[in-house]
C-alpha cells in the first residue's frame, strides 16, 4: 500500500527530481505518500505533487493555492480538523488530519511541466487499484480532474467510454463506489473561472451527503 520513498521505477521521473532535489535541497523532492486513514469510506484523487506544493512539504496539496481551495472546503464540511494546510513556518500543519477522508494521486512523482506520461500513470496505478480494494461499500471518490478520473476507472478495469468525465458528474462504479468528478482546484482553473469556489464546494456537498454527513 505505502508508496516506497526510494522508488524509481519510472526513470524521468526520478531523474527530474534528482535534479530539483539538487536546486532545492530543503524539499521534501520524493514520491508522495497517501494523507489519511486507508480505507476511509471518502478517497480524493488528485493528479501529481505540484512543485511548489505536495513536492516541496511531502504531504499532497499542501504548500499552493490549490491545497488552500481543498483544505478550507474539505474543513467547511466536516472532512479536516483545520483549513489551514501550512503552520506559520510555512510547513505542513501538523494539527490538521483528515475526517473520513484520505487524499492521494494518480502520480506521485513529480512530473516535469506537471504533465505525467501515459507510461508514469500506469506504472503508478497499482498503487491507486490497493487504495481502491480498502474502500467500503457505498463509498465516495472524487477525481480532480481528467487524468485522476481516468486513473481510477484504469485501476477498477472500467471502460473510459462508459463513464464520461464532466465537472459535478456523477458514476456509479462496480465495486459499490460513487465517483464525483470536479474540474481540478488549481490556480490556473479558479483564475480562469473554469472552476469558482462555489463550484468545488458543490461537489464536496454532493459527497459529503452521499455519506450521509
């Protein structure tokens, strides 16, 4: 289940944090774990650490805007002790833990330019398929994004055609779970207004009372 630290099985990745391992030698620059209690019945799927983010403090979303739009939503309703992922020094917060909720990604290496190869995504997706088999029935997942809705339905052995990614849809998956897709909550996507806060609230409410919270 837990991601080896030293893992390097897919060659450009490594290389690439080798190097900014070099330029930042104070990140956190390795594969990044889950953040959560395995098996929670709300498993969030991002799509890669950003570089500034989840690659620097070694926790996923933690450390940019888009952590800051999911922390605050997920503590809105119930699924966070704290909206705040960083402490004063800039650090993870070590006070904030999730309720019911674990966060992971489709990719946990950095990838350059934050786009991962097709290769990348399916070398990691055994990770994502053992968090999948500890989900209980009727649980929720949530895609942020197309990359993370495809890797979960490439982890269940699900037809791509089948189950169409579209912001605040909603499929029905053969292993009991429900996947909630939202546009992902980054800077570029909220800027833009592809995604407002309201929507990316929307669609935690949605699962927030599919579990009945």
């Amino acid at each position: 289940m837990t991601i080896a630290l030293g893992c390097r099985q897919c060659p450009r990745l490594a290389t690439f944090l080798d190097e900014v391992k070099v330029e930042h030698p104070a990140y956190f620059a390795l594969p990044v774990p889950s953040f959560g209690v395995a098996g929670t019945p709300f498993l969030m799927v991002g799509l890669a650490p950003g570089m500034h983010g989840a690659n620097r403090t070694g926790r996923p979303f933690t450390g940019d805007y888009a952590g800051d739009l999911l922390y605050g939503t997920l503590h809105k309703f119930g699924f966070a002790t704290s909206p705040r992922p960083l402490n004063d020094a800039g650090e993870a917060n070590a006070e904030l833990s999730l309720i019911g909720c674990r966060i992971t990604n489709a990719v946990r290496c950095l990838p350059p330019q934050n786009k991962p190869e097709t290769s990348e995504i399916k070398q990691c997706n055994g990770y994502l398929t053992q968090e999948l088999a500890l989900l209980p029935q009727g649980a929720a997942i949530m895609a942020l994004g197309t990359i993370a809705h495809n890797a979960v339905l490439m982890a269940l052995k699900c037809r791509k055609s089948e189950y169409v990614f579209g912001h605040a849809a909603r499929h029905q998956l053969p292993n009991g779970a429900t996947l909630f897709d939202s546009y992902h909550c980054s800077r570029y996507n909220t800027q833009t207004k592809r995604l407002t806060t309201a929507m990316f609230e929307d669609v935690i409410g949605s699962v927030s009372a599919h579990l009945g919270n």
